[in-house]
C-alpha cells in the first residue's frame, strides 16, 4: 500500500484513472494506486446498492473486461473491509456485485424485452456465500433499489472523444461497405475497448461510426474487393448490429447492418486485423467474469 505520507497524492486518482485503465498492467506501482484510489471510498454502513452507486459515479467504468476485472475485486475487498461480517468472503460480494450491474442493465435497457423478475434474481443467486443462501429481505431490498432507481454513471467532460483513442489495439485504413447502398467507401479505423471505430479522416474527433463487437463473431469472405472480411451475428443473419453512425447533418442514428464487410489492403493486415478483432471480441464481460467466479467458488468447495 502507498505509505501513509503519500495518502495525498491518492485524492488526484480521479484524473489519473482513465489514464491508468489505457496503461493498466499488473506491475506494483499501478496496482498501490489503484488499492489508493478504492480507499478513499467509505462503504461504512453501506448496503451493496448503496456502495456501488458511490463507486460507480467516482470513474467511467473501462470497457476492457480484465480492467473491469481488477477494479471489482478491489471494490469487494474494500467493501469487505468496511463490512465485516456481511459476506462470508470478497468472492460472494463480487458475484453479488456483477449481478445487481446486470440487473440494473437488464431492468433498465429499453432493449431489454424479458425483464427479471424478484424471484429470478434471488434464484440466481442462490448458494453464493460459500455455498449457502444470502437472505432473501437482503436480496429483495437490494432488486427493488435498483428497479426503482438506475445507476448514474458519469458523463466525459465535454465532447472530446480523443482520449478514447489513446494507444488503440490496431489503427489504419481500411474499406467499408455501405448498409443500405452498396459502395465501398475508405475509412480510418480504430480498434480499442471492445469497439470498433470509423472515422472519414484521421484527424477526425468524433467517429462517422460505432461498432460494439460484443457477441459479434468474425469470418474471412470472398468478394470481387480483394482481402475481404465481415462482422455478423452468429445464428442469426437477418438480425441488424447494435451499432450507430454519424449522418452528415450531424445526427447520430443506429446503424442498418445485418454484416458489416471490410477489405483490407493486403493479405498480411487483413489477417492482423482479424487476429485483433477475434481478440477483442467480448460475449458481454460482465456475464463472463461472474461465470468464472462462481466456478472458481465451486472449485474452492469441492477440494
């Protein structure tokens, strides 16, 4: 932990973080300032809602799921060490955590057409604290204040996008094709937190267009451009990308895209490209990660 006399320095996390999130590593230095930053947190006497409502509105949540990763566990532990005895481990408070995030996505996203129900939440998790039950008042207080109300999440200051773009997987310029007319049009694209970005120009501040790539899936394709891949939704081809471009009246619409097919300018960065997306490419972190708690809890349990 950083010493006691550099506990001053810790109050400038805040307009350190986004930076930290695009240099996150597990060395030393980074993982003192990230304990530093949860720490100035007071999650005393808080309920699980309350402390996340505090947390999440002190920072924009990274969109890379091993960020994410690290700053729930540290928010668990913190939140243990503020409550003892409230959880029977950090583990149960962060599988507890990642489930009232998803509920909050699930009761609040407009897109979101089967909305949980009480009984389903407390169901899903059920046998989190070290095997056994969390109390159903706790669970059914905590579903009603997220349906009641969402969390906040903070805005960017203003509308520059460029820190977004610090240090991205993989940039250059590639070809797209149109949704509803056809043509190939040359774009500068952008791949960094899960998301693919298009700009007209390199100097561009706000992207033409926005492709989330979660729950896409990536395959080469033969086309008369040569190089050529596409971005489709697995199992359902006729289903449009969750996706958003900028009209060139300014206003921002969702995409048309059943696909979005792509041709690079060799065969050598079309195979970088692919190998970067597939990287990239997330089948939502948040499900994910809570999968791999529970199982890791499971295992701890069986040996």
């Amino acid at each position: 932990m950083l010493r006691s006399s550099d506990r001053s320095v810790s109050a400038k996390c805040y307009l350190l973080l986004a930076l930290i999130f695009e240099l996150f590593n597990r060395d030393d230095f980074n993982i003192q300032v990230l304990h530093a930053f949860v720490e100035l947190h007071e999650f005393t006497d808080l309920n699980l809602v309350q402390a996340l409502r505090q947390f999440l509105w002190s920072f924009r949540l990274p969109g890379e799921a091993q960020k994410i990763d690290r700053m729930m566990e540290a928010f668990a532990q913190r939140y243990c060490q503020c409550n003892p005895g409230v959880f029977q481990s950090t583990d149960t408070c962060y599988i507890l955590s990642f489930a009232i995030i998803m509920l909050n996505t699930s009761l609040h996203n407009p897109n979101v057409k089967d909305k949980p129900t009480v009984e389903r939440f407390i169901s899903m998790n059920r046998g989190i604290n070290d095997g056994g039950d969390l109390p159903e008042e706790l669970l059914r207080n905590l579903y009603e204040s997220i349906k009641n109300e969402p969390f906040k999440i903070p805005e960017d200051d203003g509308n520059d996008l460029t820190h977004t773009f610090f240090n991205p997987d993989r940039e250059g310029w590639l070809l797209k094709l149109g949704g509803r007319v056809k043509t190939w049009k040359r774009r500068w694209f952008i791949l960094t937190d899960n998301c693919l970005y298009y700009f007209e120009y390199t100097t561009d501040k706000e992207p033409r267009g926005i492709i989330p790539l979660e729950n896409l899936s990536i395959r080469e394709v033969e086309d008369k451009k040569p190089n050529c891949f596409e971005l489709f939704i697995p199992d359902n081809k006729d289903q449009v990308i969750k996706a958003c471009k900028t009209e060139a009246d300014g206003r921002v619409v969702e995409g048309n895209h059943t696909f979005y097919r792509i041709s690079a300018p060799t065969v050598e960065e079309k195979d970088e490209w692919m190998n970067s997306i597939k990287a990239a490419i997330s089948r939502d972190p948040f499900y994910e990660m809570l999968a791999a708690r529970k199982k890791k809890v499971s295992s701890m349990k069986r040996h």
